[in-house]
C-alpha cells in the first residue's frame, strides 16, 4: 500500500488534517461512515452501554448510528493484498487486519484479525503505508490524542507498536522507491518561529542524518509531501515562505549536501507568489520532471516541471477543485487519473501523462475519494448527502471505442447493509442556494448549501428548530449528525459560507485575514433565508460548528455590528460549539498550528487589536443564546482552555452557557461510550435551555438587515 497524494497534508487546515479531524468526528461520520482516524476516549466498563437519549416527546436509539456498522478507518493494500481498519465496541476501539482481499463480493468485516490491546480510541492515527525493508506497517499518529505526532511502525504479524521518532511533531513523511530510505520534517520548539530540520533515515542500517534545519527564517519547512528521484540523490517537497501558508514553494534538496549548509534549497518556483494549493504528484518524480498543482491564478491548474530547463508547463486547467490524483498503469501505458469535486458529486478525469490531454470525463453523482492505487487497480471510497459510505476496488480496463477508451469495474470491498441503511436514512435533502450581502460582477452573490429536513416534523411548527452549520458545510458527504437531528426532528441547513472549499481556490480565500468577519455574516443571511422560505422564527435558529466552526458559533453569539462597517447582526436561538478558541491571541500563542492564525485572522505582532477585537471572550456581554460548549481535555490544536475561559466569563456574565469537558480526548470526540455522552449533551441541552425560549421567542430578529 502507498500513502494517496492528499492535499490537506500541504494545506492543513484548522477543522482537517491529514487524518480528516473534523470536529467532533463521530458526531459527523461515526461508525456509519469511514474516518482515517480513530481519536478519543472509550469506556473499558463491561456494562451495556445505554443507546437510548429522549427529546421533545421522542425517543431516540442510537444504536443503529454507532453500532449498526462500527467499522471505520479503512486502509486497504492493494499491492500487499490486505485491510487494515478500526472497530468501535464498548470495550474501546480496536485495530483488525484482513490478510487477502476477495476477487469478488465484499469483505467480511467481522472475520477481521485483532491485532493487539491498544484502545485506538485514546489516541491519534494519522494512516500510512507498508514499508518492504522493514516489513512492517509505518503510519504516524500520537499516543494520548494530543497531537505530538511522531512515526510509528506496526508489526502485521504480531500486532506490536513501536515508535521510530521521539520528537514535537513531524511535518512530513516520505520513502524511495526502493523503500530503504525514509525521509521526514521534524517540527521543533512549542511556538512560532519552529526550528525544522529535514532527516533522513537508512531503514536496513538505522544510519540517520540531518540534512536541513530552517532556524525559523524566511524560507521554512511545512506540511508536505515528499518525493525522492529514483537514484536517491535528491527529494521535492514543500516550503513555506515567511509563515505564510499561501506564500509557498517547491524545493529541491540535493541529498549529498552538508547538513550545515546555510543556504535553503534550490527554489523551484518564483519566491512570493500567493499559489492558494500547491502539491506534486506522487510518484511522478523521474529525476528529471515531475506534475504539481497551483492555485495561483484563483483556481486549479497542473503543470508539468522540467528541472534541467527550470520551467513548467500548464497540463490541465482544471474546471473544478482537484481532491485526488494518481498515476496508473494501464497495459503498460501510464495515465493520470484526477477526481473533481463539485457540489453534487464528483468528476473523473482520465488524462495523458506526459502532455494532460483529456482522454475521458465520467460524472458521479457521490463524492469520490481514492485510498488506494497500485498499476491498473483503485480503491475508491464514496458517500453522498443521501448514501452512506461504501468502499469499492475498481480496475480500469481498456475499451475499443474511441470516445470511451477505458472502462471502470468495480466491486464493493466494505459497505453497509441494506436494512441498515434505511434505518440510518431520516432526513429528505435538497440543494439550496441564498444570496448573501455582496457582489460578484454586479449580481448578488450566491452561496450553495444543502438543507436537512426531518421526515417525521414536530407537528407542533413552534417546536421546530434547525442548525445552521458554520464552518465547514455545503459538502456532498453523508452525515449521521444530520441524520441523528432529523430523527429528533431537528433540520440542518449546510451552507458553504466564504472560505469554504470546492469552490475554487479564490472564493476559499475570500476569509484570509478576515477571520470572524464577512464569513459570519454570510451565516446571518442563511439565517435570514430559512426566516423567509421557511418560516423559521429566529429562536429556532441556531448555529453549530468544530474547530474554526466553533469559533464562528461562538463569534456569531458576540458578533458587533460594527465589524468591517457592515452594520449587521442577528440574534439566534441557540449555539452548539465544539472544540471552538474564544480568544485568538491566547489560541495563536498555545495551538500547534499556529501560522493557521496568521493566515485567517492576521499576524498578532502587528494586528492584536483587531485580533483581539474578533475574539467572542472580548465580546461576552454581547451573549444572549444559549451555548453549549464541548472540548477534549488533550485537545492540542485548539486547547480546551479556550472553551474553559469562555464558560468562566459567561458565569461572570449571567450568560446561559452550559460547558461539557471530554477526559482525554483529542480534537474529536470519537469513541462509543463518548460518542453517546456528546449526543446526550447535545439532546438536554435543546430540551432544557432551547426548545422553552423557541416556544416563547423573547427576541426576534428582522428578515431584513
């Protein structure tokens, strides 16, 4: 198995790492739907735990939610032929191993191997890949959910864990081709400027070197891939100019320099241009050439790189945002197989290596996402707003007919059942758009979003609620959150709100240095719709959001209307925040990934009084709803302290906060004795604080600004 090129390992963002950390992650694709990680606290009491929660009348079982199918993580081998993935049980969460996968039909999941005794629920799993020289599985992740990553192997035969590095966090990984060399970016010191430095590794002799550190300059190491030549001389991977995420470039390092060069290496590409997404290709490296993708025109472009002349040369402007890419090799004739995402589903792209000709264009109606390739073979998982997840194997086969040269056959490798689908499925979907406060080329501006309406509505319409997600929504993906809400008779609308992604690289950067700003107003006009189209009073409407999403829950319970001279504001119902910071300036100094601060919000050595200003605790006596607040107490990249000082100001305040402390827990709630403590919180919380003010509105807000 080979690691998939992923674009969020060069753009980690606040709400998704590589091991997509979207907050809470089994409140938004528990067991139902795969996860690549598996990150938080179980319970280890043999007792049957208690599925039942109650609201409104109704009586809810999660079981079918987080037991139904209690598999995730799926990693499939397609070249060493085997499955790894996780099972959530009472007991914790464990690791299995299928060795050799069907020629037909699916996986059966429950004859999986149980590899040791680690509860993978109290810590992180960053994937990775089987590794030949040492014949053992090498993945990163951590050991207590808080985010200091280092590198690990894993013994498939015996089960038995153990660490390669003993560091803060490691940026980056990659091996040669032939497996024997293994290279990394150890990220050094808790706060900005990090001193990295890149390593490398001779995995038969356990010889290790330094090759670069970057003292915290101009020029420094980051998130990236890494790509050896195939004589080992040499790598590409990414930099990071000045501690701007967008400002960055491609290097490459010469392997035989002395590790005490001063010199940073050889920049590829020209030094401060904004590229917005930047990556290369795996395995496209030949020591001579390679592909990598840009952004710096406002949306995504691949290029084709030739060291020798140091020029690129535009393959492809893609029509939509590139989520997944792979080169395979079909009879003999390599191609380059890229996946779109649009907000309905998927495109895949067939296109020539060498010279980025389109050969063929297939539409999907589920968002793909590839876990897997090896030769002419793919593992693709998929899911929709309406179907859950399924992971399939495919092979792509070559055709007489000119207008479709390739055929894809697949068959499905895990997916869930059936009946349990059905009983999984409460919510009827549409795709929705609004028109927000700006213009774009003299029109409204327009912004996508899918609304979550309950099968079974309160008869009552002064019961209703619905949530408003805050970031990151409008994404074709199935949840069990909305699913879970809709059978309790709550609606979700999913807007995708400036900054989102799968728009294209330039409405994603629309936040930049905005943080809390326009990107919450966008949410007080799809507050605003729901008033108009559906007769929503604001009481019933609330906000909810992970992560960046729970900042902008918070935000948007404090926001001033004053802010960027828009005059705006909206009073909503309610607030769900999870794993939300309250003060940016305290989040910047205590996050581990801090230059996401500088991105979004600004630089706090020039910018503190407007950072401080875009802060909710600045803003505590402007809180009025009722805010739930849920945080992991090993929670590294938004530290808990920040959930923690908000509820103490509202306590000061009178405001009606209710906070909830997850023991041991990461920037995720996952785990199945956790996962149902989170929806009991969720339910009480609406039941108790929410439901009577929807009922008996004390405020209201205008349709209108």
């Amino acid at each position: 198995m080979r690691t998939i090129p992923s674009l969020s390992m060069a753009l980690l963002a606040l709400s998704a790492a590589a091991c997509t950390a979207h907050a809470p992650a089994t409140a938004d694709a528990p067991a139902t739907a795969d996860a690549t990680a598996a990150s938080t606290n179980a319970t280890t009491s043999q007792a049957a735990p208690d599925y039942a929660v109650t609201f409104n009348g109704r009586d809810i079982d999660l079981r079918p939610y987080v037991q139904g199918f209690p598999y995730s993580g799926f990693a499939p081998s397609l070249e060493h032929d085997f499955l790894l993935y996780f099972e959530a049980t009472p007991e914790g969460t464990w690791m299995r191993h299928i060795a050799g996968l069907p020629t037909s039909g699916p996986v059966d999941l429950s004859q999986g191997r149980k590899l040791n005794d680690i509860d993978w629920s109290t810590r992180n799993f960053w994937g990775g890949e089987f590794n030949a020289t040492l014949n053992a599985f090498i993945f990163r992740g951590d050991e207590n959910n808080n985010e200091r990553i280092n590198i690990y192997t894993l013994d498939l035969e015996t089960g038995q864990v153990s660490p390669l590095t003993d560091v803060d966090y490691i940026y980056a990984l990659g091996f040669s081709d032939d497996q024997r060399l293994m290279a990394y970016v150890v990220r050094q010191g808790q706060n900005e400027p990090f001193n990295s430095c890149l390593r490398l590794r001779d995995l038969s002799t356990d010889e290790e070197r330094e090759i670069w550190c970057d003292q915290g300059g101009a020029d420094r190491l980051t998130w990236s891939g890494i790509l050896f030549a195939p004589d080992n001389q040499s790598l590409l991977l990414n930099l990071q100019h000045d501690g701007d995420r967008r400002t960055s470039n491609l290097a490459l390092v010469d392997l035989n320099a002395p590790a005490d060069a001063d010199d940073a290496p050889r920049q590829l590409l020209e030094r401060g241009v904004k590229h917005l997404r930047l990556a290369i290709l795996d395995d496209s490296f030949d020591g001579e050439r390679f592909i990598y993708l840009s952004a710096h025109t406002g949306h995504d472009v691949l290029y084709s790189y030739d060291l020798a002349s140091g020029s690129a040369t535009p393959l492809a402007d893609l029509e939509y945002e590139l989520s997944g890419w792979t080169l395979v090799d079909v009879e003999g004739t390599e191609r380059l197989l890229v996946l779109l995402d649009h907000p309905t589903g998927s495109i895949a792209e067939l296109r020539d290596a060498a010279t980025g000709e389109l050969l063929q264009r297939e539409t999907f109606t589920e968002r793909l996402a590839l876990t897997d390739a090896h030769n002419d073979e793919l593992a693709l998982r998929s899911s929709s707003v309406r179907t859950p997840f399924k992971l399939q194997r495919a092979r792509l086969i070559p055709t007489a007919d000119a207008a479709r040269p390739y055929t894809l056959t697949a068959q499905p490798l895990a997916m869930l059942p059936p009946e349990l689908v059905r009983a999984l499925i409460h919510c009827d979907v549409a795709q929705v758009s609004f028109e927000t406060f700006d213009q774009v080329a003299g029109q409204p501006r327009t912004l996508h979003a899918f609304y979550f309406t309950p099968r079974n509505s309160p008869q009552n319409p002064d019961q209703r609620l619905v949530r408003i997600t805050a970031f990151y929504g409008g994404g074709n993906y199935f949840s069990t959150s909305n699913q879970i809400m809709c059978e309790a008779g709550v609606a979700t609308l999913s807007p995708a709100p400036r900054g989102s992604w799968g728009f294209g690289a330039e409405f994603a950067a629309l936040n930049d240095g905005d943080l809390g700003g326009d990107e919450i107003i966008d949410l007080f006009y799809a507050a605003r719709w729901l008033e108009a189209h559906h007769g929503y009073t604001p009481a019933q409407i609330g906000v909810y959001g992970s992560s960046h999403g729970g900042y902008a829950t918070m935000r948007a319970l404090t926001f001033p209307p004053e802010t960027n001279q828009r005059h705006e504001s909206y009073n909503f119902g309610f607030g769900l925040s999870h794993a939300g910071f309250s003060d940016i300036l305290s989040f910047y100094e205590t996050s581990n990934i801090p230059d996401w601060v500088i991105l979004e919000a600004g630089d706090p050595a020039t910018q503190a009084d407007k950072l401080r200003d875009r802060s909710p605790l600045t803003h505590i006596e402007r809180l009025q709803a009722p805010l739930l607040l849920t945080h992991g107490s090993n929670d590294s990249r938004v530290p808990v302290e920040e959930s923690r000082q908000l509820a103490r100001a509202a306590q000061s305040t009178g405001a009606p906060v209710t906070f909830v402390e997850f023991e041991g827990q990461g920037h995720g709630i996952n785990g199945l004795e956790n996962t149902l403590r989170y929806y009991r919180a969720i339910f009480s919380f609406l039941e108790d604080q929410v439901l009577p003010r929807a009922e008996n509105p004390t405020h209201e807000a205008s349709a209108t600004p």
